[in-house]
C-alpha cells in the first residue's frame, strides 16, 4: 500500500528501486521529491517478504558460486568492523585455516548465522570428493575432508617418466634412478663389467657400447669422461681401442668411482693401434686415487710431450704387451708421488729424451721383464733418469741395443738393478750417480 498524507493506494506492481504502478489513478495532488510511505497490509504480504529474507540465507548455505563477501576474516576481525542499520545485507566470510569456511550476515542490529559454505569450488559447485587410484579421501569432518596418498603394497612413487598431461603413474626404484641418471643427479650404477669401444670411424654421439660405426666413440677421451660418470659398483671397465691412429691423447684427471678401468688396444701387435700427439702427451694420469691400466697400444709424440706420464700421485700400469715409439720427451715418467708399474713384457721401437725417468719422489718399476728394442733407438738424456725419485728396475732381459748414457741418479734419485752392474741398461755410454755423498747426490746400484 503506497501513502502520503493520509491517502492510501493499492499497489499493483513494482518495477525497480525507483518504479512502482499504483492498482489505479492516485487521487492527491502531484508532487516531486514528497515524502511517502510503503506499508504491509496484510499478513499475507509479510509472508512473502519473511519467504524472501529466508531464500536468501538459504543461497548463501548452499554455495560460495555468485556469492561475493564484503569482508573476510577472523571471528575477532569481524567484530572489530563498525556497521550501522544503514548496512543491513552486509555479508562477512569466516576464512580462517583449519576452520570450515562460514558466511554471517549484518541483520542492520546483529550479525545473523554462521550461514555454512557447502561444496564450494572455483568451478561451480561438488556433491563429494571420491578417492582416485592411489589417493585416499578421510571424511571424518565433511566441512575439511582431508585427502592423502593411499598406503601403497609396493615401492614406489608417484609421477611420470616422460613429461606430458596425462595421470601420474607408479614409478619403481629402478625408473626413478633412470630419471635422476637422465637429469645428472645421480650415477648410474653398474651390476655387471662394461665395455666401451673407440674407433677411428666413431663419433662421440654415439653410447659407444656397440663395436661399429654407428654405436662407437671417436676419441679415446671421450670414453673416459663417460666412465667418470659412473658408479662401477666393484665391477670393471674395459675401454676397446679398435684400429688406427688417434692423434688426440687421453687425461685422467680424477679418480674413478667404485672400480678398476683399463684402456686395451690389440693385444698381440700393439702397433696396430697407435696414439701419436704433438704437443701434449699421449696418456696422463694426474691427482691422488687417479689410476688407470693400459696394454696392446703403441705410444709417440712429437715436438713436446711423453708418452705415459703419472704424476701428482697418479698411478698407471702397464698390464699387457705396448709399444714406445719415436718421443719427444720420456717414454715413462712418473713424478710427484706418481707411479708407473710395469706387469708385461713390451717393445722399444723409437727414441726419446729417456725411457724411464722418475723425479721427485716418482717410482717406475719393472721387475723380470723382457723388453725388445729394435732399430737401436737413441735417448737423447739418459736411459734412466732418477732425479729425486726411484726407479727399480733388477732381473729385466734386454733384447737389442740403443745409444747414450745409460744412466743419471740425482738428487737422492736410487736405480736399483740389484747390483746388475753399470752396463746392465741400454745404451752406449757410462752413467752417473753412483756415490750419493758426490754430486749428483745419487745411488745406482
């Protein structure tokens, strides 16, 4: 019923906020801006309007979707906010972690509620959250189910072993060091010996775990730094040099992990497979627990460089039959704590500034050997050089002949032959440093 002064009229619609129609003409004077009044007649009206009220308080417990608070917060932070009958409908949202979302609203009095918030979600609204495969659901509150990992029979993880948007899969122990392996993460371990082959027609794309082209390294170093990558578990390495000629030489520089590793060329005719460098040695082992052995491999260099050299406590062994060619410094040196052992008999077939040679606290040995020499080479130094370190080297056979001294035993450098004798080594020339106490300051015997 719309009135102003003391005159009443139905009305028979209400168009918006500002639009109303009266059920027929009003009867009073015209005016703007007038003050009037809107009153509930009947007790029917006051139902609707109680069913309106309850309608919208039943909304706001059935979801968050559409429903915009105009506050959230603590219990404690809504009641520090200062409302007035002006903001009857102002809504407030209870958001507090480990407690249910719930709305309260501002009756223009009093807060009204909690009003609960079911089965909110971002999308539009949920009946339930069911377990997947592999995921447990606890409803022991439904207002905070609290979803989890299924106890699993197996051992394994969740995830996927190729990116992509499909669902997670059970991933072994086993795929999972194969991911951590492929990220670098991780070595791979090894359960049973390897070979690795190098080839003159190789690339170092390839694993190298196939003997021919397409599945070959190209250099020998290559080889190497893939093994240092790995966990040999107590199992070895052996490094297949197919043959030809390698121009490039091969640094160990670091120890490897868990197991021995040995670089085998041919091991009947070792010249079928030669390193030959300028400038830099054909193999170098350098650094404390740094060891490698080699055997079936002729070895030269030109201009700089030996041919094995261990050094800064490397350590190298000479496990097969080699070949010593044309060198521009020393066949064998070892020096700075380093050592060369040689185990097999081996060939001599070109000249070098000296065979063996040990400086500062260096050891060559080689015991009950037989060593060919063929061309008589020449040593440009000596055949021996023991300067400050130890080369023992009794019971050797020497077939062939070379030219220059045969030995140099300095600086508390020892050559132990076992008292062989001073023609005992090759060469065409006495030694020195046969007396410690007088220069040179060494020992042969």
């Amino acid at each position: 019923m719309f009135t102003r002064l003391g005159v009443a009229v139905p009305i028979l619609s209400v168009t918006d906020d500002t639009h109303l129609t009266l059920a027929y003409a009003w009867p009073g004077a015209t005016a703007a801006g007038a003050a009037y009044a809107i009153a509930l007649e009947n007790s029917n009206a006051a139902d609707i309007v109680d069913l309106n009220r309850t309608l919208s308080r039943v909304l706001v417990t059935l979801s968050l979707v559409g429903v915009h608070p105009n506050a959230s917060g603590t219990i404690a932070e809504r009641d520090a906010i200062v409302l007035t009958s002006d903001d009857e409908g102002f809504f407030f949202l209870h958001a507090e972690i480990g407690i249910a979302f719930a709305f309260y609203r501002w009756s223009g009095t009093a807060w009204e509620g909690p009003f609960p918030v079911a089965d909110a979600a971002a999308g539009g609204p949920v009946s339930s959250i069911a377990p997947g495969t592999g995921i447990a659901i606890d409803n022991t509150n439904p207002a905070i189910p609290v979803v989890k990992l299924a106890n699993m029979a197996n051992a394994t993880v969740k995830g996927r072993t190729t990116a992509g948007t499909g669902a997670p899969e059970d991933l072994s122990m086993t795929q999972l060091d194969l991911l951590q392996i492929a990220a670098g993460k991780k070595r791979e371990r090894l359960t049973a010996s390897r070979t690795y082959f190098v080839r003159t027609d190789g690339s170092n794309g390839n694993t190298g775990l196939v003997n021919n082209a397409g599945g070959a390294f190209l250099t020998l170093q290559k080889a190497i730094d893939v093994v240092k990558t790995l966990d040999l578990g107590g199992f070895g390495v052996t490094i297949q040099v197919g043959a030809g000629t390698y121009t490039a030489g091969v640094n160990v520089n670091a120890p490897f992990v868990g197991g021995l590793v040995s670089v085998v060329g041919d091991a009947i005719t070792p010249a079928n497979v030669i390193i030959s460098t300028t400038s830099s040695s054909c193999i170098t082992v350098s650094g404390g627990g740094s060891a490698l052995s080699v055997s079936g491999l002729k070895l030269q260099t030109t201009t700089s460089g030996q041919c094995l050299w261990a050094t800064n406590k490397g350590q190298i062994t000479v496990d097969g039959k080699m070949d010593f060619g044309a060198c521009a410094g020393g066949h064998i040196l070892a020096d700075n704590d380093a050592a060369v052992t040689i185990n097999a008999n081996y060939n001599i077939t070109g000249s070098a500034s000296k065979h063996w040679w040990a400086e500062a606290y260096g050891l060559v040995a080689c015991v009950g050997k037989t060593i060919t020499i063929t061309g008589t080479p020449a040593f440009g130094t000596q055949f021996a050089n023991a300067f400050g370190g130890f080369i023992n080297v009794p019971v050797n056979t020497f077939s062939g002949s070379a030219t220059g001294s045969r030995y140099n035993a300095a600086l508390n450098g020892t050559i132990n032959t076992n008292n062989a004798g001073t023609s005992y080594l090759p060469g065409s020339a006495a030694g020195t440093g046969t007396n410690p106490s007088v220069t040179p300051f060494g020992l042969y015997n």
